[in-house]
C-alpha cells in the first residue's frame, strides 16, 4: 500500500464490525480504491472475547488478554473471561469476573470499550508498520443491527470513546447498509436489495434502494427494516447444545444440572461452568461443521470427572440438527426461553423470513419487488437458510465475492473514505429516518410527528409537532411526554399505542406549568433525529412563564 499522502479533514477512520461473536476491522486501501481488512493478532476476524486476570506487579490492578487467547482461556478461567459482550450493551445488568478468589463488576460499555480498544490499538501498530502511515486512528464508524435501540447506540458510543476515539469522530451506521455498499460499488443498474442478515447475535431484514445516478455512482437509500434482538446464531447454536445435553443427561440419569451451581450433586460450580464452556464450543464447531458435511463427531471426554467421570461420544446428523426440537432453557431467562422451547431450525429460519416479511409489508413491497438478496452474517451460510430465501423469492442469495464476514466491516470502511475524503467520488448512503416517531396523546392515541423515509440532513433532522400539546385537566403544573416509535407503520385511521409494532422509547415529564384551566396552556415538543438515528426531543411550554424539559431517548430507553 506504501505510504499515504492523505488530504484527510478529519484524521484517520477505522471501519469497525462490533459483532456479539467475532469483530473485524477494516480501513479504505486509497491507493488500490477499495477496503481493506486489517488482520488482528494474525486473523482477519477477532473473537469479541477479554478475560481478566491478576497482574502479577501490582495486585490492586486486572490485565487483559484478548481474542483467541481469551476465547481459549475460557475453558480454563470461565469466571474471568467475557464473551458476546454485545448483548449486554442496552441492558442494565453490570458485568461480573471473579479473579482469584476476587470479584469485580464493570459497566456493559467499559468491558465493551476494552476490546475496542486493543482493535484501535492493533490498527495503530499496523498501519504504522506495515501500511507505513504515520498518526493513530482518531476517528470511527461503528456497525450496529438495524433493530438496536437508542440506548444500545448509545452505549456503542459510550465504549468507542472509552476506547480511544475522539467523541466527535465517531459515528454509528447500520449493519445492513454498510454491507451492501460493497455489493453496490460494482452495480450498474437501479435495484431493490434485500440484506438478510443473521449475525450471532441478533437478526435483521433490511430492504436498500440502489440507484444509479447520471455520473454512475450509485446512491443507497433504506426502503424499510425489521428485525428480532433475540434471535442469532448463539440460539442456533444452542439447539446442537441442547442435543448434547440431552445426552448427558442420559449418562447421569438426570441427577447432575450443570446450570444450577448450588446444586448439591456432587459437582463443583468450578466444574460446572468448565463444563458449560466446552458444551457451547463444541456445539458452534459442530454447527460449522454441518454447514459442510452430512454428519460431525462429538467427543467430550471427559465432560466433567465428579463425582464420576461422565464421556460424551456421539454423532449428529444433519438432518438430526434440523430436526431436533429443544427442551432444555440453557441458562436461558424463562421470557427468553419461552420463545424456543420446542422450537427446531426450521422454526428460526421461519422466524427469520417472517421478519423478512414484515419488513417487505413495512416498505409496502412485495417477494418479486426484490431483485437481489445479500447474505450477511455467519448463520448465513446455513443451507436451511439459503434453501428458505431461495424458496421465498425463487432466486438464490447473491455470491459474492467478499466473505459474509467481512462485509460488513468492509462497508464500514467505504463510509470512512467518505468522512476523510469527501471529494472523492463513490457510494452514497442517504440517510433516512426508517420508522415513524411521535408522542402519546390523550386517549393513547399515537400522534406522529417525524414521517418515516425523511432525508436526514448533515446537521440532523428536526421537526416541529404540527400542533401544540394541551393540557387535559385543570390546574396541572407538569405534563407527560411519552415517545413512540412505529415499527410496523400500516397506516390506520387513530393509530394507538398499545397497538402492534408501536415502540415505547422514552418518557418524562415537563415540570413547572402554570397552574391554569383545562385546554389554556400549550407545549411546543420538538424531534431531531442526528444522522446515526439517535432522536432528542424537547417539550417547551409556550406560556410567558414557559418552562422546557429536553431528553435524549437513548438515556431514558424503557
């Protein structure tokens, strides 16, 4: 590549694919004109994985290992090692290790950031020794699915900056879109592309509009969404360990639960998570496996040696795989369970092209609308799936050149030879919001206020409600704003909340009204939607003595 005289206005951009199981980073190649996946650790896909353990100079601090090497250590140091870190980006649970004996708790975004930044860091050493750039990466576009919340972009921004990365240079652009830029740059004609993405994770169905404009260059814009957060490969994978399970609870007569750690039977909790460890390994690596081949060996031996040594020696069938119905939760939350419970791959892959349905139903679109189908993700690659999107759209998924696994990061990296250098020609992402958002009025009635498919500008959208808020009792000195997202917006006469699709994103209350009769004083709430479709709402009071209340919605997320 040599070494690159850059005419960068904002410094060097590093293209991110933060996924729940593995990550991959890439940067714009601006003399070959194309992205470039940068290897970390010798591997162009890094296992999103750190554990923690003691520092031996100094026993009031943790060291971290990274990658494959935590990944590994897992098995031997389960309490101290974290994995799909991505899942718990949006919640509010706290990150728990116990190193020797210890216990440590973390925010979600500050085990998130860690990893982030040994990326940042390794880009930086690589770009400097082997690409010959001078200068660190200051600045990055992160992936995100296209079904996340506000409050997991935000979060995903919270882990960037403590990563490293200047706060203003971070921006945060869907999956689905970046993937699709590299399909794009070689396109030469106007089509509907459908993303069907089905990462680790989560599952999204995203519809894309490429057009191609007078000069060839084409612009990408998203026609619709839908996805389901818990639904990804992990619960793929969970079907292969439930069949092993199955097994194992065969060979112990059903007396040891290798979930419940305060169990009295005979195994240690030490043991048990072992156990756990290398149930989920083996299973994604059988999964693998028959993605290529009819059948695959299990062999676990032993899986746990007390209070007695327990081998697992089987063999799975592909079509045992399709088959099998799972029974066990898994560790799963019951709410969580619930939706797999009996539930065999055809059932997911079902689930997968319902979403894909409904967001066709969203972009008012139908099955022959679509002229191509990008696969995106690791599950994939399945044959179950490809078989399903081939039956549904009677065309097969687009091959590609580009690995599923890297396009994303690689699409990630187009969108930074954009922000560096803005004159120079390729594809465009327009930015639009993807769902209507507006407010509960009285009645729980849905008022909308931004329309979906607006053009969000540089500088972000802002729209004015088209009326004022009014009071709807007398004598009230503070009023309830409450957002709504639409995410199915079939247009029906007096839409409520409480109906299907509709979103709660946020609430709070505008405080200091001036104590007047019903319908007398009046609210102006303003939305700006910022170009990474992160909203912030502002309620203000029209009276003399108006008050104002402002709230970001990715920090109030119910």
């Amino acid at each position: 590549m040599g070494t690159l005289g850059l005419d960068t206005e904002r410094g060097l951009f590093l293209g991110i694919d933060f996924g729940t199981t593995n990550s991959v980073i890439s940067i714009y190649d601006f003399k070959a004109g194309e992205a470039q996946t940068i290897p970390i650790d010798g591997s162009n896909i890094f296992p999103t994985a750190v554990q923690f353990e003691a520092d031996p100079d100094n026993e009031d601090k943790l060291s971290r290992v990274f990658g494959l090497q935590a990944r590994e250590a897992v098995i031997i140091y389960p309490a101290s090692t974290v994995l799909s870190i991505k899942r718990f980006l949006g919640g509010d649970d706290k990150i728990v290790v116990n190193v020797d004996e210890k216990e440590y708790s973390f925010l979600p975004q500050e085990v998130a950031g860690e990893i982030l930044g040994y990326l940042k860091q390794k880009a930086d050493e690589y770009a400097q020794e082997e690409l010959n750039i001078s200068g660190e990466f200051s600045g990055c576009v992160i992936t995100v699915p296209a079904n996340s919340t506000d409050k997991q972009k935000r979060m995903t921004k919270e882990a960037a900056i403590l990563a490293g990365f200047d706060e203003e240079n971070i921006y945060l652009r869907l999956e689905p879109a970046a993937s699709a830029i590299n399909y794009a740059v070689n396109e030469t004609h106007d089509k509907k592309v459908l993303v069907y993405d089905f990462g680790g994770g989560t599952f999204d169905a995203c519809v894309l509009d490429i057009k191609i404009e007078e000069e060839g260059e084409p612009t990408i814009s998203i026609i619709s969404t839908f996805g389901d957060n818990d639904l990804g490969g992990n619960d793929v994978d969970k079907i292969i360990m439930d069949m092993i399970y199955e097994e194992f609870k065969k060979l112990t007569d059903e007396e040891i639960d290798l979930f419940d750690e305060n169990a009295d039977d005979g195994v240690s909790k030490r043991q048990k998570k072992v156990a756990l460890v290398r149930l989920q390994q083996a299973a994604t690596q059988a999964k693998e496996r028959l993605s290529q081949t009819k059948s695959t060996k299990i062999q676990l031996a032993p899986l746990i040696q007390e209070p007695k040594i327990v081998n697992i020696n089987m063999e799975i069938t592909r079509e045992a795989f399709y088959e099998h119905k799972r029974v066990n939760p898994l560790g799963d939350k019951p709410e969580i369970f619930e939706k797999f419970e009996g539930k065999n791959l055809h059932d997911l892959i079902a689930r997968t092209l319902d979403c894909v349905d409904k967001c066709l139903e969203v972009g008012g679109l139908s099955s022959t609308d679509i002229d191509e189908i990008f696969t995106v993700g690791g599950s994939s690659s399945l044959l179950l799936a490809a078989e399903g999107i081939t039956a549904r759209f009677n065309k097969e998924p687009f091959k590609s050149r580009i690995s599923p696994a890297l396009s994303i990061s690689q699409g990630a990296a187009h969108y930074c030879n954009m922000i560096m250098m803005p004159t120079v020609r390729g594809p465009v992402m327009q930015e639009k919001t993807i769902h209507p958002l507006g407010l509960e009025i009285a009645g729980r009635r849905f008022m909308e206020i931004v329309p979906a498919g607006e053009m969000i500008p540089k500088d972000g959208l802002t729209i004015d409600s088209a009326e004022p808020l009014t009071t709807n009792f007398d004598h009230v000195s503070s009023m309830a704003i409450v957002v709504y997202e639409n995410t199915l917006p079939i247009k029906k006469e007096n839409e409520n909340v409480n109906q299907e699709g509709m979103k709660r994103l946020a609430g709070t209350s505008l405080r200091g009204i001036p104590q007047n009769p019903r319908g007398h004083e009046k609210v102006k709430v303003i939305f700006h939607v910022g170009q990474d479709n992160m909203l912030k709402v502002t309620a203000r009071s029209l009276s003399t003595t108006g008050v104002v209340t402002e709230l970001s919605v990715d920090e109030l997320y119910a």
